[in-house]
C-alpha cells in the first residue's frame, strides 16, 4: 500500500477549487501535515474546469473585502503577465472584476500547493465516507491506485456538491425550498480572435439595445476587458424562428485578459441536478446543444464575432448551486442585506444573484447602501453532527438566496483560507470543529494577509 493510504493527515481537503486550495495552502502554512483530493488533472474548480470567469468580485466600493490567500493569488497572476488585476466593471453590476488566463492559474495553483508544502493528488475522486460517531474517519477515493482510504484527523468538504458531508450523512439541503430546483448549470464558451473595436463601436452606436451600459460609455471606450450583456433582439430572433433553445433573454459575454478573448456565459441548463449522475451527464449534452445553436447565432449576427473561433466549451458544465450543508448557523438573505458583519471570517460585497431556475430571467438583489459589504461567519462551515468536519466554499450552509451571493470565486477562497485555518487548529489541540472560536480563526487569518475588520 502506498504511503499515503498508510498515514493519517492532520487535514485533508477533497476538491481542489479555489475554496480547497485556500484551505490547503492555510491549513499546511498553519503547520497541518495536508493533503488535497481532486478528480480533475489540475486544480482550479469552475475557474479552470469550467471555464468561469472573471473572478467577482474583491471589492465593496472602493475596499478591497478579499485578501489573502486569493488576492496573492491575482497579485502573482498580475505580475506574470496573466491579469490586468482589478478592473472597472463595465457594467457596474459589481465596483470590479478580475479577469485572469485559466492555464497560469492552473500553474501557480500548483506552485502555491508545493510552496506551502501541501500534498496535491489529482485524478482521485470522492465516492464515499467511513464514519465513527461523530467523527469521519476516512474518505473513500477511486483513482489508478484503485479503491481507498484517506484518513485525516480534520476534514474540509471543499467539492462544491458537499458530497463528503453528503456521504457522511450531514444534514443537506437543495436548491429552493418550495420545489428543490437548483440554480441552472452553464456550460461555458470561450472564444478568441473577436474584434473588440467593431464590438464597442456597435455598442456605442446602438445603446438602446444594451440597457445595462446606459451610462456607462465613458467606461466602455477605456482600454479595460469589458463585459456585455444584450443583443436580446438577436437571441428573440433566433428564438422566434425555432433555432434557439436557450432559457435566457439575452448574451452574456466577459472579456478575459487576452485580446480578442470572450467568455460566454450565455447557455441554461435548466431541470437538471448537479449531484444526481444521469441528470450531470445529461446536462453536459444538453449544453454542448446549446452551444452549438449560440455558436451559430454570435457568429452569424454578433458585430465583432465574424471571424471569431470557438476555442472551447467548457471543460465541463458548471454548477452554481447544489447541495448547501445544514449547519451550526446558516447565511440568510437578510444577514446580506442588513451587512451583518460580526466575527466574520470572510467578507463579500456581491449582491444576491439568482438566475431563474425555471426559464429566462436574473433576479438580483443588491445591498441597500452602495459599497456595503457583509460578513461570512465560521460557523457556516461546521454542523452539529460531526467533531471534524468544515464544509467550505459554495455548498456551506447558507439559504437559497445567501447562496447566490456568497458563491463567488472571491468570497468562496476567503472562506476556504478560513477553514484551512480552522482545521488545522482543531487538528493541533485535537479540538472539535464545533466549539472552535472564529476570533482565534480571525487573528491567524490577519496573520496570513486576509482583510479582517
Ligand atoms: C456557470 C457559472 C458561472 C459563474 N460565474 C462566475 C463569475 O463570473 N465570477 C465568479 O467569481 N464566480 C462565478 N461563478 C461561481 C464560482 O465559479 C463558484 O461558485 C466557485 O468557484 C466556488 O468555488 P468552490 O471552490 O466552492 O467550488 P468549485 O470551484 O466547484 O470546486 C470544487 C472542486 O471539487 C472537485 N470535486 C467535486 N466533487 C468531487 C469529488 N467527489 N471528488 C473529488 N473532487 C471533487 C471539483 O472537480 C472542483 O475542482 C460561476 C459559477 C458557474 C457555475
């Protein structure tokens, strides 16, 4: 048997996105002997599996609510070349976004992973958890090595699904209350070689048609990656004459930090369930569908798209919303709202953004007060059935509509430096998560550069 299934690890992390990478990285820095499982090749989650971006958003205002572990992160992806850093957001609908290169993410994950000294096993996924009481003792993985354990003292649910708390039997929650629908999954497009001036030009020209620039024109003839949304004519066109199946009124489209690259973030994959196998797999199909009716739309209708080349979808299709884990506490719309702030671990000024789980439509809730910003608190990451277990990232335990907020890349690796942070606390003086204090979680995380009030 290998090593690492004979050892047991202070904390093991499964998934690697940005919440499980922020959470190895802080709990290996905090002295934790530390490994992170993840099914893909490379770390990154959506950001690099999905092909989501920009990352949004670091910012309340003018202050920047995200450090940390995620703001070295852009600090290093700025200084190689890989991110103009924050940018005004064209839109307005956030103060800034971060648009960023997937690939050099995926490199500096890596080297972030091995400077702190974490051991990374990729291709391996989560099928199932070995519980004693209230603690979990081992997570069941599959890779080349075939079945196995991987025993922690502390483990962090960073896999966005919850499937560890899942499998373990945590208390899990889905979509909304009143019907259990998830929030749609998208499956990415990315394309280069589009002509942003002949884009610009058109919008600039044409402002009626992109309400969501009104106002905004001196910010859209800066040299900054911009973001889009309109050309709903276009799409009720293609609608209207049977070649557009898309549950969404209009394109959404992010520039990256690569001229002439765009994201789509158009598709709707609406009346499937992320954490239900024949419903992911399917959603994949019906995605690349999807896709395939929009690549002919932008490039047939789109100025600027003429000659554009879809590079690719995906990887994968990408899932806002699935299982949110019933915790100690639970992150409530009215805790964003009201910028309830105490003792947080994290901090977030994205507003509550739910696109429709049933059809066309984004219902956003912003905060009352411009530039507001709320907390995240520890305690949504624990539940009260288990000793060892922190449940990080987008499936923490939050209602319905916090989870529209809190999900973001930004907010979601904040909260994973928490748990990291936490975890490895609670593997050092063999402390239960759930009576673990945030304050002492607090002062390690400033210790570390994360933006703490
Ligand atoms: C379509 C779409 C558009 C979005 N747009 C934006 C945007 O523009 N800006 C923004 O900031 N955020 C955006 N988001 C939200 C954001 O991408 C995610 O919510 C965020 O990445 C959550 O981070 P995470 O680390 O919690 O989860 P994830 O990024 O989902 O990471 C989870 C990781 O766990 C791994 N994993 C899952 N299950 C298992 C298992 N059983 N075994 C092993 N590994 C497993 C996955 O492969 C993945 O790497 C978008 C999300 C989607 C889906």
């Amino acid at each position: 048997m290998k090593p690492i299934y004979k050892q047991t690890y202070d904390v093991a992390v499964i998934g690697g996105g940005v919440s499980g990478c922020a959470a190895a990285v802080a709990a290996a820095g905090a002295g934790a002997t530390t490994i992170v499982v993840e099914q893909s090749g490379y770390l990154g989650g959506t950001l690099t599996n999905c092909g989501v971006g920009p990352m949004m958003t670091f910012h309340a205002g003018e202050r920047q609510v995200v450090q940390g572990f995620m703001g070295m992160l852009v600090e290093r992806l700025k200084s190689s070349g890989n991110s103009p850093g924050h940018v005004p957001d064209t839109k307005q609908y956030t103060p800034t976004i971060t648009p960023f290169n997937a690939e050099a993410l995926k490199l500096l994950l890596d080297q972030a992973l091995e400077e702190a000294g974490a051991q990374v096993l990729l291709h391996t996924f989560l099928g199932g958890a070995e519980v004693g009481g209230d603690r979990i003792k081992g997570a069941l993985v599959c890779n080349k090595d075939g079945l196995n354990t991987i025993s922690a003292k502390i483990f962090v649910d960073a896999t966005g699904d919850g499937d560890l708390a899942f499998w373990a039997g945590a208390p899990m929650d889905k979509g909304r209350p009143e019907d259990g629908e998830c929030q749609p999954m998208s499956l990415m497009m990315k394309y280069c070689n589009v002509d942003t001036g002949v884009l610009k030009k058109y919008i600039l020209e044409h402002p009626q048609e992109f309400p969501h620039l009104e106002g905004k024109e001196e910010l859209i003839s800066q040299d900054i990656p911009m973001d889009v949304e309109g050309f709903q004519k276009e799409m009720a066109e293609a609608k209207a004459l049977g070649l557009m199946s898309i549950a969404r009124e209009n394109i959404l489209m992010f520039a990256t930090d690569r001229q002439g690259e765009y994201i789509l973030n158009t598709t709707r994959i609406i009346g499937h369930d992320p954490a239900d196998a024949e419903s992911l797999s399917d959603a994949e199909r019906v995605g690349r569908r999807q896709c395939a009716e929009l690549d002919r739309l932008v490039r047939s209708r789109i100025p600027g798209f003429e000659n554009a080349i879809l590079e690719f979808t995906g990887p994968s299709v990408g899932a806002r919303s699935s299982r949110q884990l019933r915790g100690i506490q639970t992150l409530a719309a009215s805790d964003i709202l009201d910028e309830k702030r105490d003792n947080a671990i994290a901090y977030s000024g994205y507003p509550i953004d739910i696109h429709n789980p049933k059809g066309e439509g984004t219902m956003t809730a912003f905060l009352q007060k411009k530039g507001g910003w709320y907390g995240i608190p520890f305690h949504i990451m624990t539940c009260l059935e288990f000793a060892n277990l922190l449940v990080t990232g987008r499936c923490a335990s939050a209602t319905f509509e916090a989870q529209a907020a809190m999900r973001v890349t930004p907010t979601a690796g904040a909260m994973g430096q928490a748990a990291g942070i936490g975890a490895a606390l609670a593997a050092s003086g063999e402390v239960d998560v759930r009576k673990l204090d945030p304050n002492a979680v607090r002062v390690l995380l400033k210790a570390q550069g994360a933006y703490i009030e």
